[in-house]
C-alpha cells in the first residue's frame, strides 16, 4: 500500500501546488495526513467474497438478494419508501428493492419462503405470520412516526412482487418496530394544545383512537351526540373510564331543531344527560360546544346571548376552537390534493395561524377541532402527536383551563 500512497501524495501536492504554491503549504500536508490515515485504517481481504462466485446463482441477472439483506419500508399512512427520516431511523440507506417473483426459475423459487404482505402491522401479528412459515426474526426498536408496537420496516435477503415477501429464511430477518412515545402533558404553559373530537362515538374507530392516546398518554375532549351515545353506549363509557371528558354536543345535532330558542337547547340538553347516564357515565366536568360553533347563521345575538347564560346556569362551561383540521369538510379540498396531505396541511396553517395570534396574549390557548368520526384523522393522530411533540408543545385537559372559550375570546 504504501507505492499508492506515496504516488497520491505526490499527485495531490503537484495538484495543490499549481494552484497556489505557497499558502496552501498547511493544507497539502494535512490533505496527505488524511489520505495516509486511510490506507492505514484499511483492513484487506483475501478471503473470496460468495457474491463474486458465479456458482452463488443460477442466473447473472439473478439478484443476489437472497444471501444479502436490505431493508424495505412496510407500506402505510406513517411511512413511505421514499421517506428519509424513516430510513434514516432505520439506521439503513438504499431504496426498497422489488423484483417480481414470477420472473425466477422454479429452482430459484425453492431459495425463498413465502409469506403474504402483513395487513396487521403490529409486531406480535407481523411475527406470528413469520413463525407460521418457519421464520425467525429479532425485534429492534427504533424511534417512528408509525403508532408504539408497529412494525414499520423489515430487513431480510429475498425477494417482493408488492402482495408477498419471498425470504430466505437462513439468513437473518430484522424486524424494526416504533418505540413507545413519550408523555407530554402539563397543566400550564402557552404551550399547551388541547386536543378535542366531535360528533362521536363510534364503534371502532373511537377504540383506536383511544388506543393512541393512551400510547402518548395524552388526554383529550370528546364531545358527542345524545343520538350516537345511544347507538354506541360502549364506546362512549370507555371515553370516560379511560380519563378523557365527554362533553355535550347536543343530541341530534340538527341546527333548525336545537337553535329554535334557549328552551330548545335545553330540552335537548336534559334528553343529552340522561342518555349518557343510561349509559353508566357520571358526569365528572360539564362541558358543551355548540353544534357549528357559538357564531353561525343559525344563532343570532340575542340566541347566543340566553342559550349561554342557559348552559352556565346548568354548570356548563363552553369551548369553541382556534386550530382546525378540515377533515369534516374534505370535499372542500383542491382537486389531485390527497386526503391525508389536506388534513395535514391544513392542521399546519391554522396552528401557525393561531400561534401568531396568541402571541402577546399570556395563556391564550390552542384548542384543536376534530371529528372521530372520520377515519382518517384516527389514522394521523400518531403523526399529529409527534408533530406537536416535536415542536416543543404539551398537552393539556379543558377542564383544567378554569373557565369557557368561545369565539369571542379569541378577539381580546
């Protein structure tokens, strides 16, 4: 090694020197210590590598994935192939590789196990489809978008068509699964969010979203209708035993039945309270929002006026909202805009919006609209947390906020 050496030193001085004879004297020679480090450092081997012999493979445009691992991205809403922080986290570089298995020979078939694309990407169901087809794999965790417990990536030797993983199960498999996300909440600070559903319950999605929550062990506002709880007790009685608030939404949530007058809205306000207490649910907080928010075409000023001295003399305090994400209006996004890239961007802009607002404004707080019932933001929830918790926020719960927020506040 040490002819190359001396021959790239010689070469990188002439180089240097041409350019600048003399005041680049420090940098040639600390250039040379560098390269001769290198050869230095180098370990070489004479030892014949197996992806050099051809009898390694049947074919020569075979790929040699089945001897050599990389890692691909697991499809979802969380992560994709060509995110960078993801790879990044994965601790590997590369693209994720598919060649199409009907394209190899049968003998080339015999190298690979079979094993059909994980649809339930937690990482018991992702090992059990594993063990099943007589693989094993070790479980690493790592820090990821992806909801605690899932399997975002796997790292095998084989081969993919997009339907099924095809793995030699000799060589090592790697699964990498999200890290547990860390608390954040708080009962003080202009960096608080409060984070508040509508329009629930539901039969599963309210389940999953519950599941999340409890992952970050943040607690949230649901506010549902008397006409859902009815429909989904269930769902509605785990809101309250896991620690989150359930507030009034009305009952049926139908603008010309409830906003005739202040009686109106009672009426609907008691029919709300026993519908909930049928369901097993002691009311810890009462907490109301008003169906489309305290200002609408719907209530006038006078409406507003005796409906909400109404709710205070029932011991209700009320809550309207500052950040925003659109998902009940999705039908308002631009044409060739995605779904999940419109909840997202839409989310970003009214919480800088509302950031910008506040500033000056001493425990002005940031209180987040969103619906439950719209799968899509259950499916984001884990990405919205770790937005937030990125950007330094915490979380907190209305009730400890110590009084309402309405539209009206939100101009002082």
């Amino acid at each position: 090694m040490k002819p190359i050496r001396i021959i790239l030193t010689l070469l990188l001085t002439l180089c240097l020197a041409a350019c600048s004879p003399s005041e680049n004297l420090a940098l040639i020679r600390g250039e040379a210590g560098e390269i001769a480090a290198f050869f230095e450092d180098r370990v070489y081997s004479r030892v014949p590598s197996v992806y050099a012999d051809p009898a390694q493979h049947a074919s020569p445009d075979r790929p040699i994935l089945e001897r050599q691992t990389h890692t691909e991205i697991l499809p979802s809403v969380y992560n994709s192939s060509s995110d960078v922080l993801t790879v990044a986290s994965v601790g590997k570089s590369g693209e994720s590789l598919t060649t199409a298995y009907a394209v190899l020979t049968e003998a080339e078939k015999t190298v690979y196990t079979g094993v059909p694309r994980f649809t339930d990407l937690s990482a018991a169901a992702v090992l059990e489809s594993l063990t099943v087809k007589g693989i094993t794999a070790d479980v690493v965790l790592r820090d990821n978008p992806a909801p605690a417990g899932e399997v975002f990536a796997i790292e095998y030797a084989g081969v993919t068509d997009g339907m099924w993983y095809y793995i030699n199960k000799e060589m090592p498999v790697t699964l990498y699964v999200s890290n547990q996300k860390p608390a954040k909440t708080a009962e003080k600070g202009d960096n608080l969010i409060y984070l508040t559903f509508d329009d629930g319950p539901t039969l599963s999605d309210t389940g999953e979203l519950l599941d999340v929550l409890d992952l970050y062990g943040v607690k949230a506002a649901f506010f549902v209708t008397g006409e859902a709880v009815q429909k989904y007790p269930m769902s509605a009685k785990e809101i309250a035993d896991r620690g989150h608030l359930l507030g009034c939404h009305s009952v049926s949530h139908k603008y010309d039945k409830i906003y005739v007058n202040a009686d109106a809205l009672e009426a609907e306000m008691i029919l709300w309270e026993q519908i909930v207490a049928d369901a097993g649910i002691t009311l810890t907080h009462k907490l109301f929002r008003f169906p489309g928010g305290s200002v609408s075409s719907y209530l006038t000023d006078y409406k507003r006026l005796t409906m909400t001295e109404m709710l205070t003399g029932r011991g209700y305090t009320i809550y309207d909202w500052n950040v925003v994400t659109n998902d009940s209006l999705l039908s308002l996004r631009p044409e060739g805009v995605g779904t999940y890239d419109y909840i997202r961007e839409t989310f970003k802009e009214t919480l800088a919006k509302c950031v910008r607002e506040n500033e000056g404004k001493s425990g002005a707080p940031i209180i987040i609209l969103m619906h439950e019932t719209v799968p899509e933001t259950v499916d984001l929830m884990p990405w919205m947390l770790e937005y937030l918790i990125g950007e330094g926020y915490t979380f907190g719960s209305l009730d400890q906020m110590g009084g309402s927020w309405t539209f009206g506040d939100r101009k002082s």
